[in-house]
C-alpha cells in the first residue's frame, strides 16, 4: 500500500459530507501491539535480572531479596484483577491503558534513577568484605519504583489484548465466519510479538545490563517504555474505544454483598420462577440448589421497589439476577482445583536458580559468556516449542487414542501439569547438590565460580516451561470449558489470581524458611554464601509441598466430577448465537438495500 493510499485510510474522508472518519482495523495494530510488546520487554528484562541487582548492589540476603519480587509479583498479578474492573465499568480500557503506561514509564525513570543518583544506593563493600546496608531512605525510593511499575501492569495487561480485538469486532457489519477469522489473526500476531518480547526481555536487555552496567541497562528499559508510551497515545485518534458498561467482576461482587445483605431472609420452599429476579430472555429462571445461601441475592422481595417497570433491578447492589447467581456458584466451584495450580505458580517464580547459574561457568566457548538470568530463557522457548508441538503433531493422534476432540482431558493436562513441576523441584534439588558438592570439593566453600557449566540448569528450566504448559494453558481452557464465553474474563482474572497468590505464599515461605533455619545461631538454608547454605534443602522441602498437591488435586478433581459445560449454558450460549447472526442477517439486508 502507498503512502497516499495509507494518508486517505488515516484521514477524515469528506466526500458528500457523509462519510466520517474511519476507526479501528489493521492500522491500529502497530500501536497497541508496540506497547504491549516494549511494556513486556522493558519490565521482563528487568525482573529477571533483578535478584542480582538486589544482592550486589543494595546487598541484601538472598532471602530478603527473594522474598521483595515475590511480592512485587503478587501485587503485580493482582491489581490487573482491578484494572479490568476499572476499564469495563468506570473509565474504559483506553484510558485504563494510558494510564498504566504512565504509571510504568514513572517506575522505571524511578529505578534507573536508583543506579544513577549516588546517593540513592548503599556504597560498595569495603575491602575487607563490609557491606552497608541500604539505608530506609535508599529503600523507600527503590519500593517506591517497584510500586509504579505494578501499578502500570494492572492497567496495561489485562486491558491490551481486549483493547485489540476491540478495533476488529465486526459482528454487525460483516459475517460471523470473517469477523472470527480476523479476531483470530489478531490474536495469532499478538501471542507471538509477545513470545518474541520475552525472549528479548531475557537474552538482549539482561545481556545489555550485564555488560554495560546497571546505569545503561536500566536507561535502555526507561527510553522503551518511554517509546512504549507514546505510540500508544500517537494511535489515540485511530482506536475505537468501547465505552465502559458492566463488568462480569462487578456483577460477582453485586452477588456477594446482596446475599450478604439478605442473608436474614427465608428462602421460599416452592421453587418457582415468581419469587426470583431473572434476565428477560434468559432460559435461567430458577436458581439451583447448590450453595443455596447465594440465591437470597435473586429473591425479589417488593416487585414495586425492587424493579423498574421493564423488569429490571432498580438498584443492582439490591437485588441480582439468577444467571448472575449461576456465574458466582461456577466461579466457587472451580477454586479447589484452581487453587491447586498456586504450587506450580510457587515453583515457576523461583529467582534463586539466577544465582546459582552466577556462581557457575557460563560460558559458551571460549569467549562468550552469557548472563546468568538468561538461563530462563529456556523456560520461555520450551513452552512455545511445545505448545506449537502440541497443537500441530500430537493433538490428532492423541484424539484418536482418547477421543477426545483436544488430546488429553483438561483435568489430565492439569494434573500433568503438576507432576512436571514436581519432577522440576526434584532436578532443581540434585542439581544444587551437586554443585554445591563440587564447589567444596573445589575450596569454595566461601565464594568462588565453581569449575561446572551452568548448562546443568537447562533441564529443570525446560520442565518448569512444559509445567507451565500443561498447567496454565491447561487452566484457561479449562475455565473456557467450564464458564459461559461471558465470564471468559473471570477465568484470565482466576490465572492471574493464581500467579499472584503463588507469589505471595512463596514470599511467607522464604521469610519462614530463612528465620528458622538461622534460630539458634545456626545457618540459613538460604544463606547469602549458596555454598553454606542448604538450597537444596530448600528445594527437597518444595517437591514435598508438591507431591502433597497432586494427592490434593486428585481429590478435588474426583470431587468436581466430569468436565464440560452444563446443558443450560450450553443452550444460553447457543441463543446468543442464535441473536448474533439474526443481527448480522439484518445488518446485511439493510446495506443491500442502501442505494
């Protein structure tokens, strides 16, 4: 396409007065893919490489550190959980995402400052080996950045992917099979421009901040989101931006405070569709017996006061409807075994391997070392080989084995899931006793770079990527199975759950582990010299929490019974069907006959 063509796409066009400006479609994609991917890219290879940072130049304990981006990730992946909140019911996704950029771009000016500014980081370690520790000052401005950057996550990634599809939802103006087609090639480009960022985020930047210093390292994450930024804002004019109506979360919130607020009332005995407020239209009239506490939120108690003369709710805070009581019992029946998944999510954030692989040879023939966080790469590079795999060579020939249409049942790819991140604990543990092992073979039983290749941490990298597959991947399909496609954002709202939760476990898991060890006068399993603690002491507990969790997700999964969506949402998803190509039918007979 030429540039005067690209011109008249991007401009009012005037022709008869009639036709406006044209938003949305394929030219927005540079925009909001770009801040996505450089968002990703500068805050990735920052967390990678941030344990090293942490420990050498703000000289905390190994624990401390870990125990800080433990929590930084928890409040990273809870707050996007308020960000969709915010943009489906309050200010919009645009706006949600405008704000998180700047939000980001304040954090990481804030971090390069800390290696910039002199004085906002302890001095270096003396000769003999003193190290001063961070002052309360030197750390508040460090958390401060921290804050910002979590804050910035919450509004861009739960808002950017929908923000996206928003610019290709064509459902009134073209057919169902195009519309999906297209929705689809977006979402293909997506996932891979952000497979891509990752790998840059832990390979370029991590190189970048391991040769040249912290101070161009942090710089170079500072000027993307900075960049990140402005492309964004530059596509402003372009975007189709949805204005904000409800939210599926407020809706499970309006359930929980109205049968909270009713819970005095007597349920009626005779269950019929007169006592409950229900969605015109909806084939849900009668709320199910399960969890009967919630169906106080859908008993209309004065039909002049509790509804509107169309028949809906006056006051939604006041009185719900039965489908929005359903999607809260569907949401409280799948947290056994989501909370299943909140090991895997402790395994996966694992920082203390990024030391190991420092104290380790690194090197890549004779000249070329890489940084010691790049190991994670591999962790990134098996999960998309396999996902690519799985779905290209062995989901047909499994289907025909299982018949299943996807392979393996979502229950087996959970549970699958969670054996690989066990085995992963297992490896992560042998391997930390042999090189410890070796290193006091060698006399560096103080500090030292052990004469054994970082390579040995290839293999648990490369289960914890396969974990990572099977699990979470396994989870949203799952919560995509089980849900009606309206709550498709309650289950990447669940996932993000489970990271932050395995996050913040992890996090009390250290601090506990690092306190007691060191009573007494003894030595931290987590000690700061890797050589006198005992990781892998550390890492034998961790497989026992989680051969403990497969046991545990058995019994949920035999609980929770067969998978697959109920019958009645089932028919409630092909109505909506139904009423969408209805719409489109009608769509197009009014074009046709446009003169």
């Amino acid at each position: 396409m030429g540039m005067e063509s690209q011109a008249a796409e991007l401009h009012q066009e005037i022709a008869g007065g009639r036709l406006q400006w044209k938003k949305g479609g394929l030219k927005t994609i540079p925009y909001i893919i770009a801040n996505e991917v450089l968002e990703k890219v500068a805050s990735f290879g920052l967390l990678a490489n941030m344990i090293i940072y942490l420990t050498a130049t703000y000289h905390m304990k190994p624990a401390a550190a870990a125990v800080v981006l433990l929590l930084w990730g928890a409040i990273s992946n809870f707050l996007p959980i308020f960000g969709a909140f915010l943009a489906d019911s309050w200010l919009g996704k645009f706006r949600v995402i405008a704000a998180g950029s700047f939000f980001s771009l304040t954090g990481t000016v804030l971090l390069w400052l800390t290696a910039m500014i002199p004085g906002a980081q302890p001095p270096a370690c003396s000769a003999g080996g003193h190290c001063r520790a961070a002052t309360s000052s030197q750390l508040a401005f460090l958390l401060g950045a921290f804050a910002f950057m979590a804050i910035g996550t919450g509004g861009v990634r739960p808002c950017s992917l929908a923000f996206g599809a928003d610019q290709f939802d064509r459902r009134k103006s073209q057919p169902h099979a195009d519309n999906v087609r297209v929705l689809q090639t977006f979402f293909n480009w997506y996932y891979v421009s952000v497979g891509v960022a990752l790998v840059v985020a832990v390979t370029v930047i991590i190189y970048i901040q391991d040769h040249a210093g912290w101070r161009i390292g942090f710089g170079v994450a500072a000027a993307l989101m900075a960049v990140s930024t402005l492309f964004f804002l530059l596509g402003s004019a372009m975007y189709i931006k949805v204005k904000p109506n409800t939210s599926v979360l407020s809706g499970l919130a309006q359930v929980a405070v109205v049968a909270l607020k009713n819970r005095r009332i007597i349920l009626p005995s005779d269950a019929t569709d007169a006592w409950y407020h229900k969605k015109k239209g909806s084939k849900l009239t009668v709320p199910s017996k399960s969890l009967r506490f919630l169906n106080k939120a859908c008993v209309i108690r004065t039909r002049e006061k509790d509804l509107n003369p169309d028949g809906t709710a006056a006051d939604p805070w006041r009185l719900c409807t039965v489908e929005q009581v359903e999607v809260l019992k569907a949401v409280v029946r799948v947290l056994p075994i989501w909370s299943t998944g909140v090991m895997v999510a402790i395994i996966i954030n694992q920082s203390f391997p990024v030391l190991q692989a420092l104290s380790m040879d690194r090197h890549i023939g004779p000249h070329f070392q890489i940084p010691a966080a790049t190991v994670t790469v591999f962790s990134i590079v098996t999960l998309t080989l396999w996902v690519a795999l799985y779905d290209r060579l062995l989901v047909a020939p499994l289907a025909r084995l299982t018949g299943r249409p996807r392979g393996l049942g979502l229950k087996q790819r959970l549970g699958f899931g969670l054996v690989l991140s066990t085995i992963a604990t297992v490896v992560m543990a042998i391997t930390e006793h042999i090189r410890r092992r070796r290193a006091i073979d060698q006399g560096l039983m103080d500090k030292g770079i052990v004469h054994m290749s970082a390579m040995w941490l290839i293999p648990q990298y490369c289960l914890m990527g396969l974990a990572e597959a099977f699990s979470f991947i396994g989870q949203i399909e799952f919560y995509y199975s089980e849900f009606p496609r309206s709550m498709t954002t309650v289950g990447l709202s669940l996932l993000a759950l489970s990271f932050g939760t395995g996050s913040l476990v992890g996090a009390v898991i250290v601090a506990v582990v690092d306190r007691v060890t060191e009573a007494n006068g003894g030595v931290s399993w987590l000690d700061r010299n890797l050589n006198k603690g005992r990781y892998d002491y550390y890492y034998w507990m961790l497989t026992a929490m989680s051969v403990a969790n497969v046991f545990y997700f058995m019994v949920c999964s035999q609980i929770y019974g067969e998978e697959g969506k109920s019958k009645i949402w089932e028919e409630e998803e092909e109505e909506e069907k139904k009423k969408e190509m209805e719409e489109e039918q009608q769509a197009s007979k009014e074009l046709s006959m446009m003169p």
